[in-house]
C-alpha cells in the first residue's frame, strides 16, 4: 500500500525504516522521506509506528 | 430545520468516509486501466461515482438539518500497489463503512430521526452490495487462484 503519496512510499519501505531502528516520524522521514512534504500521510505513519511498538512488546512478553 | 449536533458529527463522517472512497476508487479504476484490467476498471469507475451519489445524498442532508457539511476532510487514502492488494484494501474499507452506517442507523434510531436512519440505510445497502461482490472476488480467487483470476479481468463485460 502507498503510504506516502508525496514521496510514493509504501507500508513495506516504511516498515523497513521502523526495523532499522527509526523510532518518531522524524526518524522516519530521513530515512525515507515519507511524510515530508504535505503530512497528510502522519497519522499512518504513526499507526505504523504505534502496530511496530505493539508487535516488540508482544515478542518481549512471550520472550520473558 | 435545526439537526442535533450529534447526528451532524455522525453524517459529517460518514461524509468523510464517502469522500474518501470516491478518491481511493477512482485512482484503484485508472491503475487498473493503466495495468489493463479493464474489468475490474470499470468496476471500481462505477463503484467511485457510486460514492460520489452517496456524498451527496449526505451533504444535502446536512444541509437540511442547518448544519455545515466538512469537504474538506479525508481519511488515508488506502492505495494498493497489486490488484488483490486493491480488493483487500477496498474490503477493509467496505467492512469499517458497514459498521460505521449501523452505528449511524442506531444513533439515528435513538434519536428519532427516521429521516436520517432511511438515507444512512439506503448507503448502508449498496456498500453491503459492493462487500459481498468483494467476497465473491476472493472465493473466486481462492478456488482459481490468481493468474485464472486476474486473465479474466483484462475484458470488460461489454
């Protein structure tokens, strides 16, 4: 799915950029530029990040 | 006539919703164009300006009620980048609007406001419609699998 129209980036690049370690839409804007220009796609990207946080703290849990 | 400001909120919504769709449609219709699956082109084509009568069956609702239907507004935009990706996405979209209608029915049944309710259930209808040719895409997906599927998107019906 695009993500970011203005950029065209999709849920997989912005996935990726969350993996490498991109943690506030700023982080994820450099490093791959979603969500740079009109912010229309933010409240995705912070879903992203917020289903990201999620998963890590569910994999702790079963880790633990 | 003067609308309860909650019913407002709740058409403003749906409107957002709608308007939102319209544009998602529209642009799934010309990337299918643009793929050459004609079929499923004009699906999605008709599907967007199905959308659009609905925005504006909504607008002039809240209109009548005196209240300030919001164009301004819309939801992400959920633009697959494949076509099963596109009728996934598209029913996701489908399932949220169903449920957001019956609560809109409900909220207008609680509130006595049957015009309301019959404009909400009237939407309600087609987006159920639409849901289940979805369905259907999928089964037929599951029971063909995808390359059958997808060769007998590239004709339109005519």
């Amino acid at each position: 799915m695009v993500v970011c129209h203005c950029r065209s980036v999709n849920d997989r690049t912005v996935g990726a950029a969350i993996a490498d370690g991109a943690a506030s839409l700023e982080e994820i804007g450099a490093r791959c530029g979603a969500g740079t220009r009109c912010g229309g796609c933010r409240p995705m990207l912070d879903a992203l990040l917020g289903a990201a946080a999620r998963v890590t703290a569910t994999t702790v849990q079963h880790a633990a | 006539m003067r609308g309860d400001p909650e019913i407002i909120e709740m058409l403003n919504d749906v409107l957002t919703a709608e308007l939102t769709t319209i544009n998602q449609y529209f642009v799934d219709a010309k990337m299918f164009a643009n793929w050459g699956y004609e079929r499923l082109a004009d699906k999605f084509r008709d599907e967007s300006i199905d959308e659009m009568k609905d925005a504006e069956e909504l607008i002039e609702r809240i209109l009548y009620l005196d209240g300030t239907p919001n164009l301004q507004r819309l939801n992400p935009v959920r633009v697959g980048e494949t076509p099963v990706e596109k009728l996934t996405l598209a029913l996701e979209g489908e399932t949220e609007a169903i449920d957001r209608l019956n609560r809109g029915v409900a909220l207008a049944r609680e509130k006595g406001d049957t015009g309301t309710r019959d404009v909400l259930a009237e939407i309600l209808h087609g987006e159920e419609e639409f849901a289940d040719w979805l369905e259907q895409q999928f089964e037929l997906i599951r029971q063909v699998g995808d390359a059958l599927y997808l060769s007998q998107q590239i004709h339109d019906d005519d």
